[in-house]
C-alpha cells in the first residue's frame, strides 16, 4: 500500500527585524486539528555587563544548515511543524535573538525537537557573536555544557 507523504509546515528566516511569538505561534497552527502540543524556546539578549550583542551570519549558508537540522529534528520526532527565527545585527538587553516553535500530537516529541534544535544553534550553526562590555567587546565562545548537550544528542 502507498502512503502519501506527509507536509509539514517549515519555516526558517533570518532577519534584522524583530519578531511577534504569539503572531508565530498562531502562524505555526491556525486551522490544525492535529497538533497536540506546541513548545517555543524564545532566546532574549541578557542585560547586566552585556550593553549589545551583534550577531554575523554567513546568508545562504546559515539557512541550510538551519535547515539541515530540522530535518534531522522531523526524522527524529513525529513533528508536526516547525518554526526557527534567528536574529541577526546589533542587539540591546531585553531584545528576541532567536525563536524556535515546535508542533506535534504529544509534547514529548515536541520538546525534544525545540530542545535539540537550540541545542545545535546554540553550538553549531554558522553565527558569530560579540558581546560589548563597558571596557571591552569581545567575540563569545561556546561553553563545555554547551557541547556537552550537543555530545548526548550524537550518542541517542
């Protein structure tokens, strides 16, 4: 017997501008009876020492491997849907950086895919981050726990 393939929705974008997560949300599911569960991660530039943080992004190379690992995320998970926005540019404190919404029947696929998915853009994707201080800018590094998370993703 043939099955049809199934569409999801998938949308990336890498922007300048800021985003609405309530006007993604309803985007992501307006008209769907078969969602379950909808988990958004939504990434805020922090305040305290940090007065901006810019984000560079290599334009067409970003967008693949954004997407290369949303497929990775609906092999993995019975999604039914999912959103990534990430910010690019000079930042302030209190400012969205980034947005990834997941969909499906049952939360738990629903969070392991939004978390796997911060996970790999949090370590891996192509952007570069500087963080200005009052004395000094500097480009930010990842953390041990950041790749720490990556690693259990590879052992599943």
């Amino acid at each position: 017997m043939y099955t049809m393939p199934v569409t999801i929705p998938i949308t990336i974008r890498l922007q300048q501008d800021d985003f609405d997560v309530s006007h993604e949300i309803r985007a992501l599911t307006h008209g769907r009876i078969d969602i379950g569960a909808v988990v958004s991660f939504s990434g805020i530039c922090r305040g305290g020492a940090i007065i901006a943080l810019t984000l560079e992004h290599y334009p067409g190379m970003a967008d693949a491997e954004i997407r290369r690992h949303v497929d990775q995320a609906i092999a993995r998970w019975p999604l039914t849907g999912v959103t990534v926005i990430h910010r690019y540019g000079r930042l302030a404190p209190g400012d969205n950086i980034v947005l990834v919404l997941t969909t499906s029947a049952h939360r738990q696929a629903a969070f392991q895919g939004a978390e796997f998915l911060m996970d790999y853009l949090k370590v891996n994707a192509p952007f570069w981050k500087s963080e200005q201080r009052p004395q000094q800018t500097s480009w930010v590094d990842t953390h041990h726990r950041d790749d720490d998370a990556i690693a259990r993703w590879n052992a599943r």
